[in-house]
RNA sequence: GCGGGCGUGGCGAAGUGGUUAACGCAUCGGAUUGUGAUUCCGACAUUCGGGGGUUCAAUUCCCCUCGUUCGCCCCA
C-alpha cells in the first residue's frame, strides 16, 4: 500500500526546482534592489492571529483554515498568508522602534488554505509577500506595486494587467456600507444565500459576487468612489500620480474588494491576461491596512501596505505565455569507466574534477561503455572521458567534445589545470 | 460544500462482453568484445485504481469506493 501525498500538494521535482531557484532569486535580487529585507515567521500561529488579524466574516477564517489543536491543548493555525505575520512580528519585536520607517520586508514560503484544489488553486501553495510598515505616504504605495509588476516584467511576464481600486478611510467605508445595507435590503431575497448572509456582516463583499453579478441591482449599487470623503479621494489621487510618474498602467476597477477585512484605502490586484491560463486569473493582490498594528496590539503608528503573489501561478501565468525560464545547470565532464581498476580512478578523477570546481558525473551501475557514452549525451555533458587499461598505464586520456565528437589526448592533470581555456576553445571552433 | 471529466506497463496512449491487451517514448541486451545521433534485431502488463454485482465469460455493463483533474463559491 502506497501512501499518497496530501490532496491540493505537490512535490516538486528536479526539473521544475531549477525553475523556482531562478524565480525565488531574481525575487531576491529585486527586493535588494528596493531594499525590502527578509523576515522569516513560523509557518504555524495562534489561530487567534487570524481571526482578528484577517477577520472571522473572511472566507479564509470560516472555511478554509488548517486548525489543529497541540498538545498543549493550543489551538494553532497553519498560516493562510503572509501579512497577519509579519505585523505580529514587527509589534513583538518593536520594530516600529527602529531608525529607518517604514520598516520594509518580505517573505517567500508555504501558506495553507483547505480549500477543493484546480488549476492555479492549492492547499499548500508558495508565496512571496511584501510589506512596508510605518508610513502613510501615497508613494510607497505605487513602489510596493512597482517592486510587483517589476517581478513579473523580470520573469517575462508580458499579459498582465494592475487593477487598483480605493476603498477608502473608516469613514468611508461606513457610509459606503449603510449605503450598501439600505440598497440591497429591500430585495435580499432575490439573491443567492452567500450574500444574504454577507448583507450585514460585509456587505461590501455582495460587490463581489460571480452568482449575482447580473442582478440590476448591482449595476446601480452605490459605488465606493462616491462615498470616499476628500481625504481619501485625495489619498487616492495621490496614488494615481505616482503609479503615472512610473509609468504603470491601470484600470481602475470601483468593484474591486479584497477578501480580506484589514484592507482599507489601495487595493489592487495584478490579473494574467495570457490565454489558456485557467480559470483563475489573480497572480498577486494587496493592499493597505491602515490600523492593522494597533489591532494587534500595537502601537498607534502610520499604515502599511503589501502584497501577495502566488509562485506557482506565476510558472503558471508563463507557461501560459510560452516564456521559457533560463535555467543554469550544466555538467562538464562524464567519466566513463571500464573495470575495476579504471573505476577507482574514475572516482578519484570525478572527485578531483569536483575539487576543482568542474562539474563532473561517473556511472554507478558498472554498466557497458556505450551505455555510459549514453548517459554523458542525455545529461548534455560538455566532455566525455573513457578510462581503461591503456588510460591507466599511460596516464593520457581522450578528452572527447561530445557537441562535434572531436577527442585530444590530454594528461589528467593538464584537462584538471586547463579545463576553461579548453572548454572555451571547443566552444570557439564549434562556433 | 456543490457539479463535470478521467483512472490500462516507468511515462504517454489505443482497445474489445470471450485467453495474442495495439502503438509510441523510456529502459535493458545484441548487431559494433573500448566511445553518445541514426538504423536493425530482441526483452519489457498472468493484467487494465480498489471492492461488490450481472453473466457461461468482464479490462470492457451496473453499483459503491478511493484517487486524480477541471469548474462553481472565494481567493494567491
């Protein structure tokens, strides 16, 4: 009986792991570039950090946490995402006491939602998340959008599009939501079940129902631009300007909601347009959590703002786009043995390749030259070298350039001393 | 939680109510006793996810179950 892996995981094997390298380090590259800094949190909190950091009306929080109780009778959550985190961290560490604000970080890891997996949908899935802590300042939040798009333009994402979207200060949002309240009311029977429950919880997340969206009602809802009193509109505005002087398209998108109770003022998503991506389409979402701090137990102190991508939807988003990601792995030398005795000086020869920084790979089956010689040309080998008896006795091997099949004797030590001059020059007459 | 598709060798994939379960790739051996393309020859599923039923007979029909995948809700 085989035991399976968990429904909604993924192993990810050699071939597909070369991929997330070039993806996680062009991330890290590109995070130095905007100096983010890398903070690294527990994969599992107090399920209390989620309830009242996300928020109990969330669909996160009501159906799709990893609960688990330990045997301190604790009940602990697997994280769902990344923000409620790093703003527990940034209160208990007092970062907001540090010199430098806003504090600016991010984090790649596993984040867990029980949810019914499909395309770009995962129980256990990768993301790289960023946030900037302690400022109010419109301008970081275009940079926050900017260091975003910046990834996805870097990996060779080219159908992507920014929606943004306000959803105002407190005060907005409360008239925003009474406004709500009263214009579905008088009709809530007319909608599906989701939405009479989010009527009064979260009516502003009616908005964003699939079931409903043809309803009349919906075309006339009131719109939150309308009730953004000036602050906020000038808040907005601000935004805008910025994520023009950087020259980032937009849509403005007055439906946009996020899922997520902390979220107020920018919200945004970035969406793939590339066909044959699935059904879902968000790549990364974020926004800002003015007031999240101080709901954990923090100091009152400036916002923040962050967002969220999802790794495995971006390989998805450029599979889909047919972009091919540019993987380094390269194997210079293959041994190849014949008896005993040439295999004791294969292995010690690999080992020297190694030692000396030149890739290098030898059968570990005793298996016959050819198959070797086959070996050597499927791992895409830049050299073959064949020991046996004669190799032994005279010390000098055929150095074989397995691109035009040219061999030159050579000694062990000379291939080990001139390996880069001699592999620069294969390449040069093959050119 | 709800709805659809699929489950045949390491992988991809045909197929039919009845004893030969195609083919392709990969792998291994040989033609070539020390050299990778190609070619040729040969080997490779007592078995068609699991359980039950119908039948003289089931991989093929029915039921259940498990797994997987896609979609809905919602999100990354």
């Amino acid at each position: 009986m085989i035991i399976n892996i968990p429904r909604g995981t993924k192993d990810i094997l050699p071939g597909e792991t070369e991929k997330w390298h070039a993806i996680e380090e062009l991330i890290r590259d590109t995070c130095r570039l905007f100096q983010y800094k890398e903070i690294r949190t527990p994969i599992f909190e107090h399920t209390e950090l989620f309830t009242r950091g996300v928020g109990d009306t969330t669909d996160i929080v009501q159906k799709e946490m990893y609960t688990f109780t330990d045997r301190g009778d604790r009940s602990l959550t697997l994280r769902p995402e990344g923000t409620a985190s790093v703003v527990r961290s940034y209160v208990e560490n007092k970062l907001f006491g540090l010199p430098n604000q806003p504090v600016k970080l991010y984090y790649m890891g596993p984040m867990f939602r029980y949810e019914r997996q499909q395309a770009g949908r995962f129980r256990q899935f990768f993301q790289f998340g960023v946030e900037a802590i302690g400022s109010n300042d419109p301008s970081i939040d275009a940079e926050i959008i900017a260091l975003a798009m910046n990834v996805y333009k870097k990996a060779g994402l080219k159908k992507i599009k920014l929606v943004i979207n306000s959803l105002g200060d407190t005060e907005s949002r409360i008239a925003h939501r009474n406004a709500l309240i009263d214009h579905f009311s008088p009709a809530i029977s007319q909608f599906c079940s989701d939405c009479q429950n989010r009527l009064l919880k979260n009516p502003l997340r009616i908005l964003d129902c699939k079931v409903d969206r043809e309803n009349e009602l919906m075309a006339k809802a009131p719109k939150l631009p309308d009730f953004l009193n000036a602050e906020s509109a000038a808040y907005f505005k601000k935004v805008k300007h910025y994520l023009d002087i950087l020259n980032i398209k937009y849509e403005v998108d007055p439906n946009l909601v996020r899922g997520l109770d902390y979220y107020n003022h920018t919200a945004f998503e970035i969406m793939s347009e590339g066909k044959g991506f699935g059904a879902i389409s968000t790549l990364a979402g974020g926004g800002r959590y003015n007031g999240l701090v101080e709901d954990l137990g923090g100091p009152e102190v400036p916002g923040g703002i962050g967002f969220a991508m999802s790794i495995e939807r971006l390989l998805l988003a450029l599979e889909a786009e047919g972009e091919i990601i540019e993987t380094t792995d390269s194997l210079d030398v293959y041994v190849v043995a014949m008896g005993e005795a040439a295999k004791d000086k294969a292995v010690s020869f690999v080992s020297l390749l190694r030692q000396n920084n030149i890739t290098a790979e030898m059968d570990f089956l005793d298996r016959k030259v050819k198959a070797q010689m086959k070996s050597a040309d499927r791992l895409n080998a830049k050299f073959s070298v064949v020991i046996g008896d004669n190799e032994l006795e005279s010390g000098i091997v055929s150095l074989k350039y397995l691109a035009n099949g040219k061999q030159q004797d050579l000694t062990f030590e000379k291939i080990i001393e001139d390996f880069t001059e001699i592999a620069s020059r294969a390449m040069e007459e093959l050119a």
